[in-house]
C-alpha cells in the first residue's frame, strides 16, 4: 500500500524586516526621487511623505516611522524649531537632515536641535544610502569634512578667523537675520516668532555687532543678498 505524500505546510512569508522612513521635503519632485531611491534598498522603504513641518508631525502619529528624512528649508517653521517639535512628541526617533544649504552654517544648528546626522543633496544616492543606515544604527553622520572642522572646535586648534561669521549667530538670531533677509520688518518678526519687538531689536544690535555691520540699512542689504545666495543654491 502507497503511502500518501504529506503535503508542504503553507510557510508564511517572512515579515517585512524593511525599515520604515518618513521622507519631508515641500518639493515633489525631490520627495519622489527620494523615494525610489530608497524603496529600490531591500532593507529601507518610505512609509510615508510630508510636504511640511504639520503635515509631518501628523503622519509621526499614523505610520510611526524608524527615521524622518528632512529638508529644513519648509513653509511654516523654521529646521530648527521642527526638529525640537518632532523629538518633544517623539524622544528618541532619528532625524536624518538633508539640504543644499552649506553644512558649515546649518549642520552644527540641526545637530543642537537635535538632528543625528546632516549631509548635502549634492552629496549623491549612494552617499545618503550610507548615512541613513549609520543613523538607524544609533550613531551621528556627518561628513568628514564637517567631522574634521568639529574636532578642530572641540580640541581649540581650529585657526582664528577661519569660520564666517554668521556661523557666530545663537540660533534665534539667525532666524531673525533670515527673516531680515526675506523682507520682514521688525513687526513682522516680533509676530511671527511670538516676540516683542524690543527683544528682536535687541536681536538685531547683537547681529549687527557680530557680523561688523554699523547700521540698519546696511544689515538688511546684507541679509537680502545672503537669503539671495541661498536660494540660488537651492
């Protein structure tokens, strides 16, 4: 008598091991990019996208993502303040940072915010691929450019006069100098950043002491053509 041949167990598919990111740019174009970069990678997919700071901090709560891959030049707050934002709801979720501003301005700013990495648009596919997996495995990217010149900062060997000196604004009063440079009047900044305008004057003489710069008029020239220079970069 023939023995009847078993039939194979059904074997569930392995789970999706993939990790999940949540990809903020108010470009499409560069969050569709973006995208089939990463879902091309066996071991990344985007979960979600954000054209936003809002629209971001809404998605954290429905897809729960295992990193946020963020531009910081977005309508409706600054990189900063995004940053503090997101991790204030979300401790410990890992913010990628990638942007064409000069990383030897920003970088240093998003990593206080509380950024664990930050790398350039122009710095290429495979380059962001590598960073996005450092920082999924706990530790900070950053170029090694950018890696030498905050070692230099710690150990105090970096040569004097050798960073630019907007690079010596606190955080808020770059904020105020960008908006300087958008056009806003010291009402518009004092209403926008929920300040009186005393302390953004107070802001302005600090910038104004900082960057060499004597009066008013010449601080706004300044700012526009360097907003100017950004968004050519851009």
């Amino acid at each position: 008598m023939k023995s009847r041949a078993a039939k194979p167990s059904a074997v569930p598919p392995p789970p999706d091991a993939r990790k999940n990111i949540l990809v903020v740019d108010d470009h499409p174009f560069m969050r569709a990019g973006l995208a089939q970069l990463i879902d091309r990678q066996p071991d990344l997919r985007v979960s979600a996208e954000a054209g936003n700071p809002a629209e971001a901090l809404q998605s954290l709560a429905r897809h729960r993502p295992d990193l946020v891959l963020s531009d910081i030049t977005m309508p409706g707050r600054s990189g900063a303040d995004f940053i503090k934002d997101l991790l204030a709801l979300h401790p410990g979720l890992p913010v990628l940072v990638i942007s064409m501003h000069d990383e030897s301005i920003y970088a240093e700013r998003m990593l206080r915010a509380g950024a664990r990495g930050y790398i350039m648009k122009e710095a290429g596919g495979e380059a962001l691929l590598a960073a996005v997996r450092q920082v999924l495995r706990g530790e900070i990217y950053v170029s090694a450019k950018l890696s030498a010149r905050l070692l230099e900062n710690l150990t105090g060997s970096r040569p004097r006069g050798s960073s630019s000196p907007i690079a010596k604004l606190t955080d808020r009063e770059f904020e105020i100098f960008q908006l300087i440079g958008q056009g806003k009047s010291t009402h518009d900044i004092a209403a926008q950043l929920s300040l009186s305008t005393k302390t953004v004057d107070v802001h302005r003489a600090n910038i104004k002491g900082k960057l060499g710069i004597t009066d008013g008029t010449q601080l706004v020239r300044h700012a526009v053509r360097w907003v100017e220079t950004q968004g050519a970069e851009m």
